[in-house]
C-alpha cells in the first residue's frame, strides 16, 4: 500500500517490503527495508547523539552509505535530523527514485541547498556531520544557504549505531555468507585451470558471483578506496605491496589500476591460489578468504603454519562474546605467538597490519576492529571478519579469513567451515 500525501512530503507504509517496478519490458522487483527498520535505526541514532553529544541540535547526513542506513535509498541529497522535530530527507535527484525505493516517511526534492534552506529559520550554531567523509568543497557550498558556525563529527555515533546489527541485516549478511561459501568452497575449484590469468580467474570469478546473488561490487569506508572484487593472486603475487591496509597483497592489472588480479601472470602447476573477495546481498557484504593448491600440495611446513591460521581464527572466533574487549582478544592472541611465526604475520616485511580482523555490513571495513585501542564491549549482533595470515617467501600469503556474528555461544561463522588449501587438479 502507497499513501502518497500533497505536497513533496509522502508517507509510505507497507507490510511487504518488497515493490513491483513495471514497465513495458516486463517487471521488476524493488527489496525496501520496512518502515519499522528505519526508525528503529533513527531511534537508536537519536539516542547515541544524547549519549555522546547531549548538547546536539541538528545533523546532516550526505554520504550515500549513511543515505541508505537511514531512508532505504541512496540519491544526490542529503538527510536533515533536528533534535527536536522530525527529520527530511531531501532529494535533488533522483527524486522519483527515492520515492520507489524508500519508505522512509519524509522526502522532499530540492533543485539545490537553497530551496532546503528555506525551511530551516532558527539554525543552531553547530551542525554535527560525518566528517571522516565530506569534502571541504560540498560543505563549503553547503554554508553558503545554511548559516552554521561550527561543524562537529557524528562519525562515531553513526558507526556504533551500525556496528550492531538488526536481525533484517543479519539475514542478508547471512544470505550473502551462504553465497559466499558455495562460490569459493564448490564453485571456484571447478573453474581454476592451469595457464589461466590471475584476471582471467577474475572475470570468471565475478561472473559466477553475479549469477549466485551477488550484488556487485565491494564498498570500502577508507578514504579514496576503489576496489572490484578483492584480491586474485597466484603465488607470490599475493604479497605484492599495495597501499591498502590488509595484510594481503596484489600485484594488479596495471599501475594505475593495482586491483583484481594481473593479466600476465599465468598459473603453473605447484602455484598456491590466494582469493580474498567480498560478497554481498543488498548492500550487506561478508569477507572471506580461500586458499588452494593446484596441482602439486604444497611443503608440509607451509601446510603447518597455514594449519596455524586457522586455529587462530577459531581462537580469536570464540572470543567474540558480549562483553569480549576487542583489544584484550588481541593482546591475548598476539602475546602467545613466538617470535619466528609473527615474522610475517598479517603482512610481508615491514607492512604488516596490527590488526586480526575487522567489523563488516555496508561497507567491509566497519567498526569496530579487533585490535590494540579498541576497548567498548562486543555486543550481540556485531559482525566480524576475522582475518590471521602469513607470508612466506616464495609461496605467497596463507592463512584464512571468514566473517563471524558475536552471540552468546561466540562467534558463529556464516560463511563457511573449510579450513582452504582447497586441492584442484
């Protein structure tokens, strides 16, 4: 049902989330996060500004990512939450396309920051925004109609509102887990051949992906982060530097493009296979990493230190409780490796990471992570990718990587049980 009032302003209610978009070619099917979701989202973010920012008047919301958390689609605007009245979604394009998509109950379409303006008499001094994420530029543009004194971050409320998950998220985080474990455990062995390119591998990894329910690309929060799929490597391509912040490498498809996997580097008999993808469903990603060895095993000791990987991802995966302080799962886990296995762990030579794994939903690399600094409390419902791996000289990186739910019981893994070294002949 579509309850379409006068005016810009509309409000949608329905019971099925899902919307039927028909046009001459036949129809289409639009997925909308219920009403109920929004503003229980809007609730708990309200919530955390009086927690962390109690003297908070007024925030603006213009990343497309926070877009979507907040009103179930993602347009060139930017969403307006007073404290004390109700907050606007407002649109400058595409405004129709909001008004499909969305169920969030205030949307009005705006030719620019000026017709917004209008509305809004009685401004605070200090506007609260995401400001890991706005260039200098918009906001500038912005303080043009909207007379601000001083801008604050709303960054780490927004991210711990997100870190904890709803049960409508954790079921498309766990579609996408289910998604993600037959592609690279049973799909993916089936398609390796010898003489293939790293980006041959690639494209039909991706293809495959695609086909299985995959949404299509992987969204990073890092500053300036482009990324396809993930990391396609062959050997030692795998700890190739790059100027991510993984412990993995990549050798790339060119200088300018250092992503996805290299169009020369061709796969030999006795190469180690190292895949680190993300997959996703509906905007929700999981992270996982498989490793295989085609055609001839690989030495008992790589298999050794690989074995070691895993068990500290069971480790690190049974610590993830409610309560559980993510640097003390840390400093536990890194005070018992000796010194000759954290030679290379999580990173080759000098660039290794000081983490063991991350949080994950709209993006791959959320809040919070499990590493030395981190010290709020799990809660259930987090979502983490718990990532221990190695380098070796000569082999390339081994290790592993899957994405985990914090319960009670500890961290429930959604995609997949397979400890890699998969074998393809």
């Amino acid at each position: 049902m579509c309850i379409k009032l006068m005016g810009d302003q509309s409000v949608r209610k329905q019971s099925n989330f899902l919307y039927k978009y028909k046009s001459k070619r036949g129809m289409a099917m639009i997925k909308k996060i219920p009403f109920e979701e929004l503003k229980s989202r809007m609730d708990r973010f309200r919530l955390k500004m009086d927690e962390i920012s109690p003297e908070w008047r007024i925030a603006v919301i213009f990343s497309k990512i926070n877009q979507y958390y907040f009103t179930g689609t993602m347009q060139d605007g930017m969403l307006i939450i007073p404290r004390d009245d109700e907050a606007v979604y407002w649109v400058r394009r595409s405004y129709e396309r909001a008004l499909d998509e969305s169920l969030f109950p205030h949307i009005k379409h705006m030719q620019s920051f000026r017709d917004a303006a209008a509305e809004y008499t009685n401004l605070p001094k200090t506007v609260y925004m995401e400001t890991e994420i706005v260039p200098i530029a918009l906001y500038q543009r912005f303080l043009k109609h909207f007379k601000f004194e001083d801008v604050r971050p709303a960054d780490r409320q927004i991210a711990s509102i997100r870190a904890v998950k709803s049960k409508f998220e954790l079921s498309l985080i766990e579609q996408s887990g289910r998604i993600h474990k037959r592609i690279l455990e049973e799909r993916l062995p089936e398609v390796i051949v010898e003489g293939m390119s790293e980006a041959e591998l690639g494209t039909r990894l991706f293809t495959i992906m695609i086909e299985e329910g995959h949404h299509g690309l992987s969204r990073f929060g890092m500053f300036d982060t482009e990324m396809i799929l993930g990391n396609i490597c062959f050997g030692e391509s795998s700890i190739y530097p790059v100027n991510f912040d993984g412990p993995g490498g990549n050798l790339g498809l060119s200088p300018a493009v250092p992503l996805f996997g290299n169009r020369e580097r061709k796969l030999r008999k006795g190469d180690l296979v190292f895949i680190d993808v993300g997959c996703g469903v509906e905007g929700y990603h999981t992270d996982k990493t498989m490793t295989y060895m085609f055609g001839n095993p690989l030495p008992e000791h790589v298999l050794d230190i690989h074995r070691k990987c895993v068990d500290i991802q069971n480790e690190v995966a049974s610590m993830l409780r409610p309560g559980a302080i993510p640097s003390e799962i840390y400093n536990t886990v890194i005070s018992s490796l000796n010194k000759d296995f954290l030679e290379n762990f999580m990173g080759y030579g000098n660039r290794r990471v000081k983490f063991l794994g991350h949080g994950i939903g709209l993006v791959i690399d959320e809040l919070p992570v499990i590493a030395d600094g981190f010290t709020e409390p799990l809660q259930e419902g987090m979502v983490f990718a718990i990532e221990p791996k190695k380098a070796i000289k000569g082999i390339g990186m081994v290790g592993i990587e899957n994405t985990f739910v914090v319960t009670a019981e500890g961290g429930k893994c959604v995609t997949g049980d397979s400890p890699g070294m998969i074998t393809v002949y």
